[in-house]
C-alpha cells in the first residue's frame, strides 16, 4: 500500500480533530433550539468520523493516535457533561 505524505496525513487528522472539537461545542450551544436536531447528528457524524481516524491513526504511530483519542474523549465528555448548575446543590 504506498503510504502518503506525512503531512498530507497530519492536516487530515488536525482538521479532523478541529471539526470534531467544534461539533461538540455546536451541539451544546444548540440545546433546546430548532437546529438541535441536527447539531446532534452533525456531531454524531463528526464522533464517528474521529473514532475512524483514531483507529486508522494506530498505524501511524503514537503521535497520531494519541491525539486523535484525546480528542475523541473529549468530545464524549462534552457530550454527557452537565454543566448547569443543579438545583438544591450547594458549591463547595
């Protein structure tokens, strides 16, 4: 399989990261709107795309996969992550 540039790869695997990161801020922002329908499938799409890249990334090297997986954990943290404040829970 002939390989290609390693740059070539490394703008694809950062602009991966970037739309990934900017899915998961777009479909917290979307909350309760008409669009978060599709904020949410934009950003399912996008987390699908980076578990794809972090897979693909392995044979790269750790360099590659590493930043792809953070990127990947944390767009799943921002996705589940309440940061409201809750009612009757006091700030320590």
């Amino acid at each position: 399989m002939p390989y290609q540039e390693t740059s070539f790869l490394m703008w694809i695997v950062f602009f991966t990261q970037i739309t990934g990161l900017a899915s998961s801020w777009l479909a917290r922002i979307a909350e309760g709107s008409r669009s978060q329908a599709a904020c949410q499938w934009f950003f399912l799409a996008c987390l699908a795309l980076t578990g794809l890249t972090t897979m693909a990334a392995v044979d790269l090297g750790p360099r590659y996969w590493l930043i792809s997986a953070t990127t990947l954990s944390v767009m799943i943290l921002g996705a589940v992550w309440d940061f409201r404040p809750q009612p009757g829970r006091e700030s320590i």
